[in-house]
C-alpha cells in the first residue's frame, strides 16, 4: 500500500492496524539476540523488581483485567481536550470502585499495580492515599466505624485540604481557624482572607463530597495549633455546595487534567465536635483540649505519601528510560567512520551517558524503595505501640528520599526527552506527560528544597548529638566516626569501583559537609548572627550535605540489598554493573566534592571519570533487556517511541493521522482566514 | 465583597476588575522603594538592554500598538483547547500582515519586537524566519523576482521542509530524492519510504501552500548530495492538495498548538528545473552540475536561525525570572528566626540560588546576542563579497552558542518553576509553557548535543592548527597560548571575582580540556581504534571541552561588553556584580574542572564558593528593579504570578474562576458517574 494510500485510508476513518506491522522491529530483536539477558533472565529479573514471582504474576493478572476493559486500553491521552480528560479521569475512578471489589485489591496493590499500569490517570487518587488512610490512621474507633466503610466504598468522596492559597509547607502560617464553641460542642469553621483558602487539594474543585480539613484549632481565644476536621462540601442527595463553603476548580495544571485541584472557603460552617480527629488529640465537651503521643504522629498520612512517591519514582523513570531507550535502539543517526553505515544511536557515547545513568538509578530507587519499605514498617509497628521514638529518622528519610528520588527522576527523565530529539517533543512520545508528571513531585507533598532542609536539621541534630555521646539511628551512625583528615586509598581502576571504596567516599564526602556546614553556621553565629539568620545564611551548604547524605544513604542501600541476592550469576554481575555507575556517576558529577580537601587526587579523579566512561559501554549491550525487565505493558509506557515492538514510525505515523486538524484535507482555518487573504491577493496578480 | 459574594458574581459571569485591586502590592513597592536602582536608573537600564533609547520608544510603540487590538491582548492562552489554539495562531498571523504594513515594520523587528511581544503564538513563524530568508539568501535574481515579494505579502505562505520521519541533524542521510530528467528539463520528487516522509516543518501541515524541499539531487544516476527546490503543496485557488503531495500535521505538541508541523510525502511530483534554488549550485538544461564557493553557503539560513534563537533565549529567561522574582517578593513562607515574623521567600538563600544566576544569565546572554550580532554581520558582508573564509567560526559560534543558551536557560527556567512552587505548576503561572518552549529550543534547528560537538570539531581542527603554526580566528586564539602547568594566582576574596584572573581560570580550562581530550583521543587511535571510533569514544569529553570553550567564550564577552558602557555608577557596579556572579557560578558549580589538575587549591575553591554565596546576597536589594528593567509588557510575561503590581493572589484566584469546569456550580461528570453511584449507596445506607 502506498503511502498516498494508506494516507486516504486513514483520513477515511480506516485507522490503525495496516500501518502497524505485526513484527518486532529488526533492529530490537537483534538487541534482545544479542544480549546476555536472554528472555528467561529477563523474566527472572522481573521477578526481583516486583519483590517475588507471585507478585508479578499477580501484577500481571490485575493489568491484563484492568486492560480488558476499553475505558483503560484506550490510546487517545494525548488527543484529548482538558475536559474530555477530566471526564475520563472521573468515568475511571468510578470505574475503579467496583473493579477492585472483583478482584480483591488492597490498599498497597492499588498503588503497586492499578496505579502503576494506568499511570495515575484518575482522578480520586487523594481520596485513595491520604482521605482514607488519614482516616484510617488518625480517627478514633467510633470516628473509624462512621467514615472508614463509607470512604472505602466511596459513598463518601474525599480529600485532605491542608495547602492554602498563601500558605505550603510552613504549617504554622495556616489561617484556617476551627473556633471551639463550648455551648454548642462544635467548631465554627472560617477562612477570613484571600490566602487563607484552600488551594490545591486533587478532586476538591467539582467531585469530593468531604474533605479533612486542617485549621488552627482555638479554644477560648488560645491557638492550639493545627488540626483535623472532617467537612462535608456537597450534599450526598444532589451534589449541591453546602452552604457556607465556597468551592471550585483551580484551573488547569500541567499534564493533570484528571484531577480537578479545587479551592475552598469557609464562612462560619458550623460541625459537631466528634468531627475533630480525635485519635491523639482531644477536646472535650466543656473545651479541655488534651494530647498524646508525639504531635508529629498526625503526619504519619503525609509520610505514607512521601514513601509512596519515593517508591514509585523508579516507575516514572523506568517507563520513560522504557521509550527512550528501545527508540534509541532504532533511531539511526549517521555512521560512526565516514563512509561506514549508519549505527543505531544507542551506539552513540552521549546518547549512553544521557540513558544509562539513568537506568542505574530506576534499579536503584527499586532497591531502596524495598528498604524503605521495611523501615516503614517497623516504625508504624512502633507507634501502634505508642513507641514513637524512631518517628525523627522516617521523617527525615521520607522527607529525604521524596525530595532526592524526584530531583534526581525529573533530571533524568528530562534528559531521555532530548535524548529522543524532535520525537520526544511530540505528545504522541508520551514524553512530555511524564516529565510535568515527575516534575510535580517536585513540589507537591512538602517543596523539595524544605524537605532537603528538613534532612539536614536532622543531620545536624545528629552530628550535635555524636559529639556529645548520644546514641545515633542507624542511618546516620556514621557521623560518629569521625574521617576527616583521610584520603581515599583507592589505587587502581578496580578499586574506584570497589563497593567497599565507594562506600569510604561518600561517607568521606558526607562527614565532611554536614560538619563543615555545622562549623560553619557556628562561626556565623559567633559574628553575632542570630540562630535563624546563621542558618538561612548556611542553606545552600545545607542542602548539598544534605544530598551528599542522600546519596551515601541510597549507595550503600543498593549495594546492601543486591549482594544477598540469590540470582543467576549474569543476573547479578549485571545488577554490581548498575550499582557500580549508579555510585560512579554521581561521583564523577560532583568530583570537586572529593578533591576539594584533597581526599581525592588527580589520578583518582581521573579514574572514576575512566571507569564511568567503561561502565557505560559496559551496560551497552544489555541495555534493550534491561528495560524489557521493568515489564512495563504498551499501555502504561503510552508512547509511540516505546512499544515493544519497536516499530516507532509506523506509530508516529499512525497517531499523526489521527490528529484532529487531519479530519478535512482543508482545515477550516482556510475559509476562516486564509481564503480571503489569498483570493484577494490573486484576483491582484 | 465576601468570598462568596465574588464567587457568585464570577460564576455568574462579571469576572474580573473587582477582584484585582487597582494598586500594587505594598511587598513589591517596598522592593522599588528601598532599591539602589531607582525608576529613573530602570528605565536607563531598559535602554541599555534595548541597545538604546530610540529603539525602546520604537518597541515599546510597536507593542502598545500591537496590544490595542483585543485579539493581541486576550488573556485566555492557558484555557484555549489545542483547537482553539491552532486557530487562534492563523488568525493572529494572518492579522499581522497589515499590521506590519501600517507600522512599516522590518525582519528584525519582527523578531525582535513583535514575537518578543507575543511570546511566538503565532502560526507563520517558520514563513517569516526561514522560508523569505532562504529565497532571499539562495535564489538567483530571477527567483527572487518571482517569489520573494510575493513571500513576503504572503501571497504563498511557505516552510522549510528539511527533517524527515527517520532522519535529523544527519543530512547526507536524507532519502528524498529530486531526480533531474534532461529531455523534459523538470526534477522528479520522491520520499520512497515511511521514513523518507518530511517531518516538522512548522505550518506545513494544514496551511502553507509551498515548501523549500531539501532533497538529494540526482543526475544521470549520480547523487550531488542535499539541495533546495520551490514545491508547491497547495492550490492557490481552493488550497486543495495537488497530486503527488500526502500532507497532513503531525499531532500535538508540548505548548505549540499554535503550529501545524507537518509531514509530506511526495510520489513523482514534478517540478521546473528553474524552481531548484541555483544561486550557489545550478544545474544546465542539458543536467551539467556546476557551483560556487562554500557549499555551506546553503546552511546560512540555518545559521540566522541559530543566532536568533541564542539572541532571543535571554528574553525567555527574563520573562519566566521577572515572574518567579516579582513572585518570590510577595510569598511568604515562615520565619528566618523562630517566633519571628514571616519574611518574603526571596530573603532565603536557596531562593536566591534558584533565581540569580538565571538573572545574571539573562543579562550576560542578552550581552552576548548584540557581540553575536556584530560577528554574524560581519561574515554576511563577507559572503555577499563571496568571501567565505570566515563560515567556519561563525558556524561554530551560532551552533555552540544556539546550544549553550538553550541548555543553559532550560534549566534556569525549570529551577523558576520549582523556585514558584506548587503555583508554578498551574498553567496560569505561564512556567510550564515557558519552560516546554524553550526546552523544544533544545532539539530543534540542530539538536544541542549534536551542536556542541560541531563546537568541538572546530576547536580540535583550532588546537592542531595552532601546533602547527596555522593562524587561528579570534574566539579559538587562546588555543595558540600553552597555560598548562600554571596555577592561579588568586590570593584574596577579592582576587577570585577579578575579571582578570576569573578569565585566566576559564581560559586554562578551556585550553587544558581541549588538548585532553585531543591527547586521548590519540592514545585511542594509537591503540588501534578508527578516527570515527575514537571520536565516538571521546564524545562525553568533547561535549565537556566545548561546554567549557563556551563558558569562556561567553563570560569573556560579558566582561568586554559591559566594560566600555558609559552608565550611571550604580548600573555599572550592578552590571559588574551580575557579571561576576555569572562567571562564579559556573566556576562553582564546575569546580572540579579547576580542582582536578591543580590549578586551583582548596583555600581557593571555597573562596569561590564564598564570593558566590555573598553575590546572591549583594543582588537580593536590586532583583525587583532588575526584571523591571527587562520591561516585559504583563501581556508578554503573561502569568498570574509575574504582573507589575505583584497582586498574585486576586489575579490567581480570578484565573481559577475562569476554568470551564467552574461554569456550574454541580459538573456534570456528577450525572454521568457519580450520582449513580452516591444514589445507589445512600439507598442501601
């Protein structure tokens, strides 16, 4: 068939299946022949990404239902209007409800594989994360039996609105008030200003019946500080806005039309008192207010967040790697000798260095999300014990890893897009959704520059705390042993990415900046400079001791979690390579850091920069099956340079013809504006 | 007026004035009032920048002009549907062609002015930059008499169809061929294959009636490599598609819905041999090929591009940084000193770090255009001479300095978005359109990768000629002066921001990874491996050799620029502080470069690191008046966050009225999904 022809076809309405040939691309196969990873090492490789066989067979099953379903197979993402993606977003989440109840999926599955395989189009995902686990976590047993079944089953529809118009992360600048009223045992509700609104919170704008709202809770005229309080926003009989509340859509965000973000205010909305969380704060009926446990703990929700988005990251950056990487194994640009034949530009060095630091990082998150996982878990088993003392580390893990899988996700995933070129500016990529995707993880659930800072009081804290002989959590143990002084005694090109070496580095590296900025704000402050001010006037060094820990943190977690392993021995040599450029990567991106006091020499220096050069020709070959591994369907990867068929022009081609303008061969911008132009202008000829 | 009462007026429809108030905000007042640089030494600013007082008064003209007409100064670009969009682009273009007219207004000022102005929402950009540019540079007499007037009233509406499907930046892989047939005196037009097809070329898929078509030219078997012919695409009479021709758009892009990218097919289109552009190269009636002078002549257009995309990459940079700086001058965001008052987030240092160097960046490259501008003059004269000795360093210049400027502000931009927080990533803070706008920058007209390493060629071919005694042009002279070895002399705080010695420091490093990388590339061949191989190998370093050519290429030329300017002393000693943080914080961000080989010891890194820190701080007074100098129109910056009065929070809150699903009060996605549901359960409750 001819192109013209195929052209006419496709106009016609015939679209699809004749363009797209039935075949793997040659170019692909022949990576997938040619590799170590064969197939069946692919599919074990599988099986340790997703924690177990059994979870991958089950992750299978849940995609391959999802999928079965037209409303979560379509491929039209990237041609709807922001309403049509709205629509869709509700039609999905409803959709949902009752799927989950066919297959039995829990909490932690509808995060692991629903949300995974629909790459979050949806649009109650607040309502599934933080409105009933908040309820969950922090309602008392009778708040728990009133709301818990009905959000579950979403004959309540809610969110968490803690973000006002004027007001992020600092919390204690909220102005939402909740105004104890003794005679009548409940809180009169009120947003007095313009900034004190409610802004931001994902389904509050046109679709949540409830919210957990959080306000300054004042009783008798004193400021208890910030609580929480369920709200009902819309009647449950007709979907009106109650009254007192005024709310609506925020207006379009990038890439997020599914969810209708929403502003709310409040004008002397009257609850009942049992409607304040009362798990670990009370008021009682005559206004005695009372607490327990640590005031942090009514965070716990915003850390099961965090840890989410941390563990998801790895995803967001293995679908895009997923594209960029089978494109790059197609795409031809130029030979390398003169005269030679065109190469795939997968060959290419640069190409290697914009993909494959990344892809070390996608298994890398994997790993450390696992860990964190299980760090996770013994502290919410604590504090169902009322023990609340590791509560400060997950904090400043969740805070850390949120900020520093993100960061570093949305770099990466920014450079795949313009390791794909012209194609990867183009919609139909898949691209640009997932950079504005990864990129408002950046600042939603705590602005990363104030959860690195967050890392960092903690750091300090602990380097204060190892000075004087307290006792350190584990992850920051190292501040005890003091290195400074040393130097690295790496030798050789195998030494530089010795596990054991690396790991001296970065504990070289960390040691050093979390204490010279220690010393640092103590000199300012001996110049007479308050606290507050040294510390402001220190917080770029903050936040680079602060990712230096990260990185010493997440380097030493991927090598811990893969040397146990009991995997083929390809698998595993594979696995060190990755762990090995991982490591090696960042170093050679922030050399100075090591060579500044002289830790490190030119030889050495030069070495690292030698060995991440070889270990990107070392992951070369298998590079194709290592994505192949994430298992990530057509459907999630949603790209038209990423299918694993590798056969990208002809989807280019095909999603092109599928461009509304394409309708008519004669847009109607002719008749509108350029029929005159030109029809004045001939009869001028 | 309550909330709610301005809720209920706007869903009502009367939006707008009484929410935003009539005064600046007092934050932002503050800012000008306390500032060294008062309105009067702004507005002197502001000519500086415009390179003189008439040509502000003639911008200025051309903008209020230009938005008195409603469809230039509508506010709705961040509502419109992709539809919409495209429309709005053609009718906007189409618009302009009178008003170009009326004002007499010139190519330069096109660009410089009116897109300046409208921030490219238009659909003929690629028309009015390349397609009466290519007629204008390559046809002969004869062809300029037959289409350029007609051009440039848009009698045909023209692009320059040069990417194909399958193949970028790798000309001599293009596949379409124009086939000369003596007996008939007419070229045959073939793309044989899928990925043969034209792909991009901006409003060649619904709208331009004509294409320069760059194709292989064949004669009597033989391939003369790429050339230029005239294809029409469409009739003049109805706009149908003439025979031969499959031609469509492309599909969405990331922010560019005012443009029709195109794809073509061609099938034996036949075209006169007096439509092959033959100024440089011409084929006789009898198919004897002859041509002249360089044969890059033919990219010179492709070097107009280039310059005016690094020459306008300062004004995305400013637009996106009067927003986030204006913004960050009235959001506050807690206390520096704990039980203090809340301060402005552009009194924190990592704020700062976000946003000034992005600001001494859009100064020193809005410096760097106009010396660009001097060199390509230059070069022109010389061509029209046919004197084309100078090609080679304005080719490496335009396409190094095409990809610095891009590379370099994408990611300043991204750091404002996230310096802007959650409400930078509403499309009503203009960030995320900024930012896709300028990331496309980035792969199109030369991917940058692929342009830094033209950077590199040159730079090596410099360093061998200057080995051996060639003479070198004057941006690569530094080449011919042996600096290894040599450490700097920097001793003081004082020492370190010296323009002096911050030049030695870039021009040793420049010179050190140029022959390092020449020197290793060597060793490779001696090795054994092939000159391509080699290279290939080597591209990670070239990449860093060219980054750092351009850093000292750039930071020299601010230094020269500003020097001889007879300003006031405060605009001078302001000049003079962006400068130096310009320089400093590459150098500190890059300080391993100056670390790794000696030339630089501890005690002077972390001098630098200092002097950077106190930069930020001797900036934060003057950055309000800083962007005000840039003297965007609210129209051009076009943000909720970024108007002169600072009143973000009405102007948010107006824009979030306006999105269209606020337009009832219940949505109907509650019909369609969620009554159902809310009506079945409350019936079981």
């Amino acid at each position: 068939m001819t192109h013209q022809a195929q052209h006419d076809t496709m106009i016609s309405g015939a679209v699809g299946a004749d363009i797209i040939p039935p075949t793997v691309n040659p170019l692909l196969q022949r990576e997938r022949d040619r590799a170590t990873l064969t197939k069946d090492l692919v599919t074990q490789m599988t099986y340790m990404i997703d924690d177990g066989k059994d979870k991958t067979a089950r992750r299978r099953h849940i995609e391959s239902s999802l999928f079965s379903d037209p409303l979560f197979s379509e491929r039209d993402r990237y041609i709807r209007t922001s309403a049509e993606t709205f629509d869709i977003g509700v039609k999905r989440s409803i959709r949902l409800i009752d799927f989950k109840k066919v297959h039995n999926i829990t909490f932690s599955e509808t995060w692991d594989y629903v949300y995974r395989a629909l790459t979050n189009d949806l649009t109650f995902g607040v309502h599934d994360l933080m409105f009933v686990t908040f309820i969950d976590q922090q309602g008392t047993e009778e708040q728990k039996a009133r709301w818990l079944g009905k959000a579950r089953n979403m004959q309540i529809m809610g969110t968490y609105a803690q973000t006002e118009l004027g007001h992020g992360t600092y919390i204690p600048g909220l102005e939402t008030t909740a105004t104890y009223i003794p005679s009548t045992e409940d809180f009169v509700l009120n947003s007095p200003t313009l900034t004190s609104m409610k802004w931001w919170p994902g389904a509050m704008g046109k679709t949540s019946t409830h919210v957990i709202l959080i306000a300054q809770l004042i009783i008798g005229g004193k400021n208890y500080g910030p609580h929480a309080f369920m709200v009902q926003l819309r009647s449950l009989k007709d979907h009106s806005v109650l009254p007192g509340r005024s709310v609506g859509a925020i207006g379009d965000k990038w890439n997020f039309g599914g969810v209708d973000n929403g502003y709310l205010s409040l004008e002397n909305v009257r609850i009942p008192r049992k409607d304040m969380f009362m798990k670990y704060s009370q008021v009682a009926p005559d206004g005695t207010y009372s607490k327990k446990g640590n005031p942090k703990v009514m965070y716990t929700t915003m850390m099961v967040v965090r840890l989410k988005i941390a563990q998801e990251c790895w995803q967001s950056l293995g679908r895009v790697l997923t594209t960029a990487i089978r494109y790059s194994a197609v795409r031809k640009q130029g030979p390398i000798d003169q005269g030679g034949r065109e190469v795939v530009i997968l060959d290419y060095q640069t190409q290697q260095e914009k993909l494959f630091p990344g892809l070390a990082t996608a298994y890398a998150f994997n790993a450390v999300g696992k860990r964190l996982q299980e760090v996770f878990n013994k502290v919410q088993a604590d504090i169902e014990k009322e023990d609340f003392s590791s509560l400060p580390e997950l904090h400043a893990l969740t805070c850390g890893l949120k900020a520093f899988t993100t960061d570093t996700a949305v770099r990466f995933v920014d450079m795949a897009r313009f390791a794909c070129g012209g194609h990867g500016f183009l919609l139909s990529s898949g691209l640009p959704y997932s950079y504005s995707r990864l990129s408002a993880g950046c600042t939603y659930e705590g602005e990363n520059t104030v959860m690195m800072l967050q890392v960092a009081r903690y750091l300090l804290k602990s380097a204060y705390a190892a000075q004087n002989g307290g006792t350190l959590a584990s992850s920051v143990a190292y501040l005890a042993e003091d290195t400074s002084g040393q130097t690295w005694p790496a030798q050789t090109e195998t030494d530089v990415v010795d596990s054991g070496l690396l790991y001296k580095a970065y504990q070289h590296r960390a040691y050093r900046l979390v204490n010279q900025v220690g010393q640092r704000m103590a000199q300012l402050m001996g110049q007479g400079q308050s606290q507050g001010v040294a510390w402001n006037n220190s917080t770029v060094d903050l936040v680079r001791a602060a990712k230096a820990h990260m990185q010493f943190y997440t380097m030493a977690t991927v090598f811990d979690v893969i040397k146990p392993l009991a995997l083929d021995p390809a698998i595993q040599s594979i696995l060190q390579t990755l762990s090995c450029l991982y490591a090696i990567y960042m170093m050679d991106q922030s050399i100075g850091d090591f060579l500044e006091d002289g830790y490190m020499n030119t030889d050495q220096a030069q070495m690292v920069h030698g060995q991440y050069l070889a270990l990107l020709n070392a992951v070369r070959p298998e590079a194709v099956p290592l994505v192949d591994a994430f298992d990530f369907s057509d459907l999630t990867v949603h790209s038209v340079l990423g299918c694993y068929d590798g056969n990208v022009y002809e989807r280019l081609y095909e999603h092109a013809l599928r461009d509304p303008k394409n309708k008519t061969e004669i847009h109607e911008t002719y008749y509108k504006y350029l029929r005159p132009l030109l029809t004045e202008h001939q009869s001028k000829l």
